[in-house]
C-alpha cells in the first residue's frame, strides 16, 4: 500500500467513524444511504490497496503456506518444525557432528570413504592395447551381455573381455584372440 492510498483509506475510515458515532434509532434513510455510499468507498479504496493473497493461516511467518488442520496456528511448515522439536525430547538430541579440522581435505578424510564397490569392466582389444569399451557394470550378467551385442553389431572387434574390478583386477574371462597388430603399414619396412 503506497502513501497516497493509505492517506484516502484513513480518511475513508475516519469518515465511517464520524458516522457510527452520529447513528441512532430515528437516524433518517438519506443519512443511511450516505453511510452506505461512505462504506462502499471505503471498501473499495481497501480493495485497490489489497495486493496479496488472503492468508490461508493465522501463521505471521508463512501466511499463505500450506495448511494443516491440526495445528493451532493452521501452519503446516511451523508444525512440522515443532513436531520434529517433539521427537528430539523423546529420542533425544540429534548426534553432534565432528569438529572440523584446522584445513579439511577437499577429497575427506580415509575413514570418511566408503568402501570400494566391485564392477565388471568391458574391454575390447584394439590390436595393440585393451581398452574399455562400455560403461562399467555393477552386475557381471549385464556386462556380458553388452559385450554379446558387440560381438553381433556391424564393426566388432578382434577380441573382448570382462575384468572384474574390487581392489585387484582380475581376468574372468576373455572371447577371441588378442593378437598384436603392427600400427605401421608393412611392418615399418
């Protein structure tokens, strides 16, 4: 509400004061109907200067925000802040974190690691090196057949195969024959 309609507003307001004051049992009807005219002003001076919602909760932080019946204040977000305030009486305070070191480490701390996770990785041999071929796998029968629908597309490759990654790498089992190819045309002659 700016200035100027709040300045009308109070004098709208005034005005009806005056008026509720003047009012009694032989008050005549032409004085009624300026008392109607008055409010009908007053309402809509009040209805231009409305610029939000009407409050969905009687909440002063959130009064639009959602609604729960069964709060006193009808306030969903402030009740779920004293329901968990609740809970934290009875199962008691929430576990305190560590103190932070002096200069934390970017990459944490060892024991803040998880364990290592065991993946199936598909390899294809390009003529000199493996390589991987596909994304790595959590699950060994999905990585197999990946490397079954590459053995069957258009451009497969001379051999291919699966290692089983945990904290060493093993072999488990390989399809074709690696064999070295020489890069230079010719043999290098």
């Amino acid at each position: 509400m700016n200035h100027a309609q709040l300045t009308a507003l109070g004098r709208a307001l005034r005005v009806l004061g005056e008026h509720g004051e003047a009012l009694s049992a032989d008050t005549p009807d032409a004085r009624l109907h300026e008392v109607k005219d008055d409010l009908r002003r007053a309402l809509d001076l009040l209805e231009e200067s409305v610029t939000t919602a009407v409050p969905s909760t009687r909440c002063a932080e959130h009064p639009t925000g959602p609604v729960d019946e069964s709060a006193p204040d009808l306030c969903l977000l402030c009740e779920t802040r004293r329901r968990a305030a609740r809970r934290a009486e009875f199962n008691g305070p929430a576990p305190q974190a560590r103190p932070a070191d002096p200069a934390p480490s970017r990459y944490g701390v060892r024991g803040d690691r998880p364990q290592p996770q065991q993946r199936w990785l598909p390899e294809l041999w390009n003529g000199q090196t493996w390589q991987l071929c596909g994304t790595p796998r959590r699950d060994r029968r999905e990585a197999e057949l990946f490397l079954a629908a590459q053995r069957r597309g258009p451009r497969p490759a001379m051999a291919y195969r699966i290692v089983h990654e945990f904290t060493d790498y093993e072999v488990l089992r390989v399809w074709g024959i690696p064999v070295r190819v020489d890069i230079e045309p010719m043999g290098g002659l």
